[in-house]
C-alpha cells in the first residue's frame, strides 16, 4: 500500500509539473504573440495619427499664410499655438518644419519646447535660409511634387502646404519605443499574473484532486477490508458448520464402536451396526472432510490458468468419458453432443476439464432427486457467435429462480452430502477465461447451466 502511495504521488507530482510548465509556456507564447500584435498596432496606429495630423496642420499653415509663407514670421505666436493645440495629444511628434520650394526652412517647431527652437530665416540645422522681404511670396510648387516624402529619419511624413511649401512633420522613434517598451512591462505583468495565477489554480486543483483521491480510495479500502471480513466470516461459518457435521457424526460412530469392543459385542444382525459398519461410516466422514478441504484450497487459494490455443471439445469430452461408468451404475444416461468442426479456443484444458467435472456431477445429482422428470444429462459444445458455449442438461425437480443466486455462493448447496463449493469454482474459473457461466432453472423444468468461452 505504501508503495501504491508513493508512486501515485510521483505520478500526481509529475503530472502537475509537467501540466504547469505546458501552461506556463502557453500563456507566454500567448503573452508574446499579443505583444507583438499590439506593439505593431501601437506604431501603426501612432503613425497614422501623426499623418493625419500632419494633414491637419499643412492645411491650417496654407489657410493662416495665404499663399505667402512670410506671413508666418508675422503670426508666428499664432501658429505656435495653432501647432502645439494640435499636437498637445500625440507626444510621438519631435518636430514640425515648414519649408519652402527650394528647401530652405522658414518654421521650425519642437514638441519638447513651446515656441520654436529657431527664429524664422535662420540656418536650421545646418540649412542655409535666404530671408524674406516684406510682402515677397513663393512660387507655386510644380504639381509634379510628391504628397508626401520620408527624410533623413524613416518615420517623418512630407506634406505639402497648397502649393506654396512642404510640412515636414517628424515622428519620434525614441517616443514610439518608450511606448512599445511601457507596453511590454505592463504586458509582461500581465502575464506574469496570470501565470502565477494559473499555476495557483493548477495547484489548488492538484491538491483537491489528491485530497479526493485519498478519500477515496480509503474509502474503497474501508468497504474493500469491510467485504472481505464479511466474506471471510461467512466462509468461516460455512466451513465450522460443514466440518463440525462429520466430526460428530464420527465422535458418535466412534463412541459406538468403542463400546461394542468393550463389551466384546458382534453384530446382532437386528439393524444394530456391528464395528465393521460403524468404522466404514467413519471413513465415509473422513473421506468427505478430505473433499471439502480439497475444493475449499481450491477455492481459497486457486492456481493462476495457462491458456493455450485448445479445442473446448477436448477437455469435454474426457469429462463426460470419465463420468460414464459412474452414470451407467446409476442408471443415468450421459450423452455428448461435441461440436462437429475444432472449438478452437485459448483454455487451460485441465481447468476446463474440472469445470465441466462439476456441472456433469452436479446434474447426475440432480437426476436422482426426488422429483425428476427422466434419469437423463445432456452435455454439448455449440457455436454461439463470437463464443463456443458448453451446456449441461438435467431434467431434475429443478431450483425456484429466488434460489439460483445462492447457488453462487460458497457452502450454499442443494444436496445434503454437497460441499457448496463446486459452483463457486466453475464460476470462477470461467470469468478467468473470459467467458461467464449462467443458470438457469424452474421447478419442474430442465435446469440448463450455460459456460461460454471467447473464440480464439
């Protein structure tokens, strides 16, 4: 039992193990599946809000220059707050430049800073800025010019401004993966909890299903041990009542005989038993205590079967020859009706042999009963399907169908000089070749006993 114990717990320990770390692994890769979906949506989303910003923008700057992009210097508090009112929500945005048709910057805003980081017709960046005179204005881009253009960083969108200029808006790469990486640490929590959570729940779970399984299980081994003491109670009372009957009959007999030596007394011939009478009973009560501890080993502690392929005709048929000399001295008569072609089967012949040795013994029995119908047994091997049946049939007084059950049970028998244990016996020895052993019986009817066997 302790090592039943402790090989459940290494099993229960290694499946739980083995189920944590499949489950772990799932909600990470799950984890990592998602983030990768939601960091891709995050910049795209980020960047398509920067381009439509972007849009928004050009289109304000063309409406506040008028075509005239000096203009800007003018209203250049105007258009700061215009820009940072528009990019007050997206903190992905590192700049906005305004420059004209030949490239020279005449705005530069900075997300980080409220005003622009450089007056209007100065160098930016390195750029030489020719100035505007008061009232001068651009020339119309070419038509042929592009909508929008990536510069120097691959994530800066070019938007024209009518046709007069072109808005560089600049998306900061540095802002877009702080945004990925604060995404992945709250992901990675996340995940985190839900894993922890899940190997929680496993464990609770682990534990409840061992908590039940030990219940039970002690539970079946009360009823296993309780049905064992019952059955062991049972066989005891069955096997003091079916010993104590000859011992007293033997004490008596030998009472007797012990008496008549003692008064030197023969046999009077008048119905009294002389010695010779009283120790043949004797040995009668010994040879029948010798039979019920014979089937009762049999039973109590029976011998594993070695089936073999056989035919069930075999086995059989040696039974019923065994027991035809014994039929005819009683007037029965034992007939055999074996299977025309092999029963071929996997049986433990000698076993089979004793099954059939039973059941023949049982109905000869039977036959002389009072009340039987005809002094006759049948005996046949016949094909039922995916089974060979073996069928012994008596035509005796018959047994009330309330009784038949009991006739399964050790020590329980109808003749006064049966041991009761005979059919516990076939009926086990069948259900260990896989067949099962059925009877079948009414007062005044024949009683059929039915064993079937798998084909081989």
């Amino acid at each position: 039992m302790e090592r039943a114990d402790h090989s459940f717990r290494r099993t229960l320990t290694l499946t739980l193990c083995v189920f944590g770390f499949l489950t772990v692994g799932a909600v990470f890769l799950f984890g990592h599946l998602l983030f990768r979906t939601l960091s891709k949506d995050v910049m795209e989303d980020a960047l398509v809000d920067s381009r439509l910003d972007a849009e928004r923008i050009a289109r304000g700057v063309a409406e506040r220059s008028g075509g005239d992009l000096y203009t800007l210097t003018t209203r250049q508090t105007e258009i700061d707050s215009f820009v940072g009112s528009s990019l007050s929500e997206r903190k992905v945005v590192s700049e906005v430049r305004v420059v004209d048709r030949s490239g020279k910057v005449v705005y530069l805003f900075k997300s980080s800073l409220v005003r622009p980081e450089q007056p209007l017709g100065s160098a930016a960046e390195g750029g030489r800025v020719v100035p505007l005179a008061p009232g001068q204005s651009l020339q119309p881009l070419p038509r042929s010019v592009e909508t929008s253009m990536p510069i120097g960083d691959p994530f800066d969108f070019a938007v024209p401004i009518g046709d007069f200029g072109t808005l560089y808006v600049g998306v900061s790469r540095r802002e877009l993966e702080a945004r990925v990486e604060a995404l992945r640490e709250k992901l990675y929590l996340r995940t985190f909890g839900a894993a922890a959570v899940s190997l929680l729940g496993i464990l609770a779970g682990s534990v409840a299903v061992a908590l039940l399984v030990q219940r039970v299980r002690r539970v079946d081994e009360a009823r296993a041990e309780a049905e064992r003491r019952a059955e062991l109670g049972e066989v005891a009372a069955g096997l003091a009542h079916e010993i104590r009957n000859p011992l007293n009959a033997m004490g008596l007999n030998l009472e007797l005989l012990e008496e008549q030596l003692a008064r030197g007394e023969a046999p009077s011939g008048r119905g009294r038993a002389g010695p010779s009478e009283l120790a043949q009973a004797a040995r009668h009560e010994t040879a029948r205590l010798s039979r019920l501890l014979t089937d009762f080993l049999s039973y109590a502690r029976p011998s594993p079967i070695t089936p073999v392929p056989s035919d069930l005709n075999e086995p059989a048929a040696e039974a019923v020859a065994f027991l035809g000399p014994e039929a005819s001295r009683r007037g029965i008569r034992l007939d055999f009706r074996p299977h025309p072609g092999p029963a071929r089967a996997r049986l433990d012949a000698a076993r089979v042999k004793q099954v059939v040795l039973n059941l023949v013994a049982n109905a000869l029995d039977a036959v002389e009963s009072e009340g039987a119908s005809a002094r006759e047994v049948d005996v046949r091997v016949e094909d039922a399907g995916e089974r060979w049946r073996l069928t012994v049939v008596d035509r005796g007084p018959g047994v009330p169908e309330a009784k038949v059950a009991d006739l399964f049970r050790v020590f329980v028998s109808t003749k006064p000089a049966g041991t009761g244990l005979g059919l516990p016996i076939a009926d086990r020895i069948v259900r260990e070749h896989g067949g099962t052993l059925e009877l079948v019986s009414r007062p005044g009817q024949p009683t059929r006993v039915e064993a079937t066997f798998p084909k081989a």
